[in-house]
C-alpha cells in the first residue's frame, strides 16, 4: 500500500471498530490517518504532529468516550491554544451537544449511522475551509 500523502486527519473515538472503519475511508481517499481512543490520547497526538512535517489538519471525533470525552477535548484545545477543526460524530441527539460545543469552535457535525458519501464530502468542505457546516448539511 502506498504512503497517502493527503491531509492529515486525527480520528477520535473509543470504539474501535467505528475509528478503523472511518480511517479505512479516508485512507480509501489517500488522507493521512492517526486514531485516538479518548481525548487525552488525541491530544498527546496533536501535540507531538503539531511539530512534525506532518501536523494534524482535521479532527473527527465522538462525543462520549472515557479518559476525556469530546466536550473536554475542545476545552482542552482551547485552553492548549491548539486551533484545529472538529468533527463531531455522534449517535446521541445533536441538538443535546451542539450549543456546548459550538462554544468551543466545533467545525460541524454528522449522526450516526453515517454513509461513506456524508462523510468524505463534509471533510472536504471542512478542509477546503469553506465551512463551518450547519447541524443539516447532511443531504449536501
């Protein structure tokens, strides 16, 4: 398998079988792919690519994981002076976290279950820097 040589994207969820399937999309897509399981773990990654030939471009993240949850992640970001865009995916009802994390910066926003199509083309946007998506920017 050739090295993708795309942006780099930083995906952040405890479930593992949810982060490898996404990072097979955008591997699928030639993005560079780092997984998290929790926000502290995301955040010791961005930290040490921030200095790297290749910083972390994009973050994709759930909303509850243990350690650090998605919410305290951004705090974190914030408070790290880390400016990087979010993704937040989510099997929970997004109006419930939208306003708190909108506070912190969050870039957009995608339901669980998702189809491969919804995804790519919101991180494209995102990375374009064409964004920030609105909560129904699902059907773009």
């Amino acid at each position: 398998m050739k090295q993708a040589t795309g942006p780099h994207i930083l995906v952040v969820d405890d479930e593992l079988h949810m982060a490898n399937s996404i990072k097979f999309i955008l591997s699928l897509e030639n993005y560079r792919v780092s997984l998290a399981g929790n926000g502290l773990e995301a955040l010791e990654v961005l930290k040490g690519a921030r200095e790297s030939e290749h910083p972390v471009e994009l973050v994709v993240t759930d909303v509850w994981m243990p350690k650090m949850d998605g919410p305290g992640m951004l705090e974190a970001l914030e408070s790290e002076k880390i400016v990087v865009p979010v993704l937040v995916i989510t099997a929970m009802d997004i109006g419930q976290v939208q306003v708190e994390l909108a506070r912190f910066g969050c870039s957009g926003f995608m339901s669980k279950p998702f189809d491969d199509t919804t995804l790519l083309k919101k991180v494209s946007i995102i990375l374009s820097g064409k964004g920030p998506l609105k909560v129904d920017d699902d059907d773009m």
